[in-house]
C-alpha cells in the first residue's frame, strides 16, 4: 500500500483544503469522512485493507509512528492483516512522540508507549515503527502467550516468502525496554519463537506438540529425502528420535491440488517408516485432546524401527532453486 498511489486519496481535510478544494466540495457526496479530520474521494476503490491503512497514515504527522500490526503490513509483511482471530477488525496502533495531538478515533489507538530514535522508520511521507519494534508490540499486546509467539514467528518467517525481521533484532527491542505493558509476555514469547514457521497455525500446533504434548526438540520445516537423496517433502515438524513428523493444515478446507500435493507428500514419508500426525486448525477447538492424539503418536512412532530417512541435505539442494526458501 503507498499513500502516494493515486487509488488511495485519503487526505487530512486540512490539507485537503490547503490543496484548493473548498468546504462544500468535502462535504458533499464526492468524498467521504471515514475517520474524524480525514477525506477521501467517494469514488475510490480498492482492498478495504489498504483503504483503512491510507486513511490512518493521512492521519500522521511529524509527531506519530504507524505501530504493530499496521507497521508490519507496510512494510510488505502480509501475515498481518489487521484481524484477530474471531475475524473481527484490530485498530491500528499509532505511535505518539513529544508534541503529538492525535486523540483517539474509531479504529485508531494513539499510544505514548517509549519509541525510541533507533526503532522507526521512514516510507515514502510518513513514519513506521521498525519490523522489530512493531514485532514487540504484537508480542507484548497479544492475548495470550500462544498469540504472542504466532505474532513474532510470523515477523521473523524465513520461510514464507515475505518481507521479515529477525529474531535477534525484536530480542534487541525487548531488552531495550522496561516496566512497560505486556514486556513478561514479550519475553516469555521470545524463548518459544522460530523464525522458520510458515503459517500461524503451524506455530499453534508447534506450541501445543511442545508446551502440551512435551515433544521437545523438533526441527521446523525440515527437508525429508530418501536413502537415495531424492527430496520426500519439507516436514512441518519433524521429531528426529521418534520419527515422527507433524503436518499442520492451516485451513478448514483444502483446495484440491494443495490436498493431492500433501498426500503424495506423506506417502513418502510414511514409504521410508514415518509415523505422520495431521492437524488441522479444527483440531485446535479441543487442544488437550489433540496434544493427547500426539502423545500417542509420538510413542507409536518410538516402537517403530527408525525411519530410512536421509536428513542431511545432498549436495543438488544448495543451488536447487525451490529449496532456497527452506535454507
């Protein structure tokens, strides 16, 4: 989203005005008021998303950082969409320095939390929180621990394609900070974190394989070969001990080709003696009765020989270019 972009026209009425266009142009039905103080041509089109972005980041002054979430989208991480899990809409989180006179709005949450020098940003007319600092304060606002460790894998994903931070940087962030809201919960996250997590629902079911199930030690998005180096399929989780590889589906329906895709994946592995679990995110509804279900996977999966893996990457994985996702 670029507030420049001349599909995205949200203005201050200020500035709106300064820019020529008089009171009773803004009032009337070819502009629209979606937040106090801010305009925006009624003929604009486009994703509600950007649309509510652009008019928080007409918002911004000198004096304000886009925060969180919103930070994170900006800045090309689209994990962060601005919805929490119930689907409902999150406000936007917007950074208040010295001299600020934002007030709240619908949607919009000032905040005069410390940011400091070295933890914003600039794009294009406005400023952000950095990806780490946006990341800390997902971690530190979030929920619950679980929703904690999701917001900064997610921040930190190598995997996923999309633009990341890393887990050393928000680590920086979070020691720099003290006595501020939600800094236990940040910390207690930064321990779990995993920068090689490729969706949320896999970091949920790594913490419920690891915190409930007591699985410890599993490698995340880990290549599986055969014993000849032909590549099986990227385990989600992977217990090497056990042999047993965790697969977490995201969603509650898989499109056909993605299905097809994870059969033959677990074929193979089940081919060279690995137990697979499947969990999707409807197992998540009963997360004591689906850490039980690892239990047992876990020791069916001990009583077996060991799988006839090869872990070791062959030599044609390096300069393979799919696999460099997964490095």
């Amino acid at each position: 989203m670029s507030t420049s972009d001349p599909t995205y026209q949200s203005r201050r009425s200020g500035a709106a005005r300064s820019q020529g266009l008089t009171y009773k142009q803004l009032t009337s039905r070819r502009f629209v008021r979606p937040l106090h103080g801010v305009v925006r041509p009624a003929a604009t089109s486009g994703d509600p998303l950007d649309l509510r972005l652009s008019d928080a980041t007409a918002l911004l002054g000198p004096t304000n950082a886009l925060g969180g979430w919103a930070a994170l989208r900006v800045q090309g991480n689209t994990w962060f969409d601005g919805v929490d899990r119930g689907a409902g809409e999150r406000e936007i989180l917007v950074h208040c320095l010295p001299g600020s006179q934002l007030r709240p709005r619908r949607g919009i949450t000032p905040t005069r939390s410390d940011l400091l020098p070295d933890e914003i940003d600039h794009l294009e007319n406005y400023a952000v929180a950095t990806m780490a600092r946006a990341a800390y304060d997902e971690m530190r606002l979030a929920v619950n621990v679980r929703e904690a460790v999701v917001a900064l894998d997610m921040a930190v994903s190598s995997t996923s394609g999309v633009a990341h931070t890393t887990i050393e940087r928000v680590g920086r962030v979070v020691r720099s900070h003290h006595k501020t809201r939600g800094i236990v919960q940040a910390r207690q996250a930064l321990e779990l974190g995993s920068n090689r997590s490729a969706s949320p629902w896999e970091t949920r079911t790594r913490l419920v394989a690891e915190l409930d199930a007591g699985i410890e030690g599993l490698r995340v998005n880990a290549p599986v070969f055969d014993e000849l180096g032909r590549l099986l399929g990227v385990a989600d989780l992977l217990d090497v001990e056990a042999g047993l590889i965790i697969e977490s589906d995201g969603s509650m329906h898989r499109e056909a080709e993605r299905h097809a895709e994870d059969n033959r994946r677990e074929e193979g592995f089940e081919r060279v003696g690995a137990i697979v679990s499947r969990v999707s995110s409807l197992d998540h509804a009963d997360r004591y009765g689906l850490a039980a279900r690892l239990v047992d996977a876990y020791r069916h999966a001990q009583r077996l020989p060991r799988p006839r893996w090869q872990l070791e990457p062959p030599a044609w994985w390096a300069t393979w270019p799919p696999a460099q996702r997964w490095q």
